[in-house]
C-alpha cells in the first residue's frame, strides 16, 4: 500500500509543464494559420476551466482576492494579469493587425496555461481523492489488522491454555494408569498369597481328611468287632434261655400225654363195666 502511494507522490511530482517547449513548438510553427480568440471567448474558457468538474473552486479572502493552495498562489496571480492585459490590448488595438495578433497569441498562451492549471488542479485533486481512499484503505486495514492482532493473542492465549489443560490431563491420565497399574499389582499379589494360603489349607485338610478317615475305620472295626461279640453273647444267651423253655415244654407234653393216656385208659375201663352189666 505504501509503494502504490509512493509512485503515485513520484509521478505526481514528476510532471511539470512544459511551458517553454510548448511555446518553442507554437513559435516553430508559426507559418500554419493561426485562429484569433476574442475576449468572450476567453473569459468563457477561464469560467469553464474554473468551475470545471473534479476542480475546486477558489476561495474568497477577506481583502477580495482568490486564494489557492499556497504552491499555486504566485504564478495564478500572474496568469491573472496577463489575461487581463491582453484583454485590455484586444480593445485597444482592434484595429491594429500586428497588434490584434500579438494579442491573439498571448490569449491563446494565456488559454492554454489556464487549461494546463485546470489539469494540474484535476490531476492534483485526482490524487488527492486517490490518496485519501488509499488513506481510507490503510486505516481499514490497520483496524483490521490490530482486531487480527488481537484475535491472534486471544486464540494464542486460549491455545496455552488448552496446551496446559491437556498437558495436565496427560499427566492425570498417566498418574491414573501407574495408580491402576500399582493397585492390579497389589491384587495380583494378594490373589497369588490368598491361593498359596489356600492350598496349604486344602493339603492341611487332605491329611486330616485323611487321618480322620483312618481314625474312622478303626473305630468301625472296633464297633464290629464289639457288635459280634454282643451278638455272639445275645445267641449264647437266647439259646440257653431256648434251651430251658424247650425242655419245660417238653416235661409238660410229657404230663399232658400222661394224663391223656390214664384218661383213656380210664374211659375203655368204663366202657368194659358198662358192657358187661348190659350183658
């Protein structure tokens, strides 16, 4: 932007008017015919070239006299008098032809360096307009420029901050694995210590197990043993006992049958008395 503006400032102080050329190349061609201007004419061209588009128009002191920019103050002043005196040589000398063109010449001279101060003025006034829309621009794209700025910190700022919130998250995470790490190791151990305490017990319990059984046959071959020996007294006993209860019935069918004899023997001896006193 500022490049731009500088060769905009060098060409506008690079371009002068080139008066004298331009008189030399009128002075040159002198022979061709020339066209006279009247006073009408060139009033009507300073009015045009004045209140020309784009052209400021100039400012009114307090003595009565124009004022331009201070850089075009003397030589508008002089362009003012010699088209007041070739006005004044115009109605003088109407009827003078050398005079009448001399005059001519200096009005269009005169004509001419008005247009040339108009395009100045233009050209000036251009650039000044260009200038304050690059100026316009440059503000813009300073504001732009310092609201980037500060977004940029902004975003730097919140980028620190979650740089550090995540850092810090990484460094929670890592804690929380070496802790559940350290906490798989300690129930690791435990679990290996709770399974060799377990299988102490379990051989413990076999061998116990194992002498309790023993304990237990032989004290089932003791309970056999005594319960044979009870069951050999209870027969020895129980026999005995059938023995005298066998023999008692036996002296008692031995009565019985005695008696049933001695009572038959006592019926045929009746029967014989009977038969006989019958007879």
């Amino acid at each position: 932007m500022a490049t731009k503006l500088e060769q905009i400032m060098e060409a506008n102080s690079g371009e002068t008017v080139d008066v004298s050329a331009e008189r030399s190349a009128t002075d040159a061609n002198e022979d061709s015919p020339r066209v006279e201007f009247g006073p009408e004419f060139l009033s009507r061209v300073c009015i045009e070239a004045t209140h020309a588009p784009g052209i400021e128009p100039p400012k009114i002191s307090s003595s009565g006299s124009t004022t331009e920019d201070t850089h075009t103050d003397t030589s508008s002043d002089q362009d003012d008098s010699s088209l007041v005196d070739a006005a004044e040589i115009s109605h003088e000398d109407d009827d003078d032809c050398s005079v009448q063109s001399n005059a001519s010449s200096k009005s269009v001279d005169s004509t001419r360096m008005l247009l040339r101060q108009a395009h100045a003025r233009m050209h000036r006034q251009s650039i000044y307009e260009e200038v304050q829309h690059l100026r316009t621009l440059v503000s813009g794209h300073e504001t732009h420029s310092k609201l980037l700025e500060k977004q940029n910190a902004h975003l730097v700022t919140k980028y620190d901050e979650l740089e550090f919130a995540y850092i810090s998250a990484l460094e929670q995470i890592h804690q929380y694995k070496m802790k559940e790490q350290r906490i798989k190791e300690e129930q690791a151990g435990r679990e290996l210590e709770y399974m060799n305490q377990m299988n102490e017990v379990c051989r413990t319990y076999d061998a116990r197990e194992q002498d309790y059984m023993g304990q237990l046959i032989q004290k089932d071959a003791i309970i056999v043993d005594l319960q044979n020996k009870l069951n050999e007294i209870e027969f020895g006993t129980r026999r005995k006992q059938l023995q005298k209860e066998g023999k008692e019935v036996c002296d008692a069918v031995s009565e019985l049958e005695t008696a049933i004899r001695m009572a038959e023997m006592n019926d045929s001896e009746d029967e014989s008395d009977a038969s006989v006193e019958y007879i």
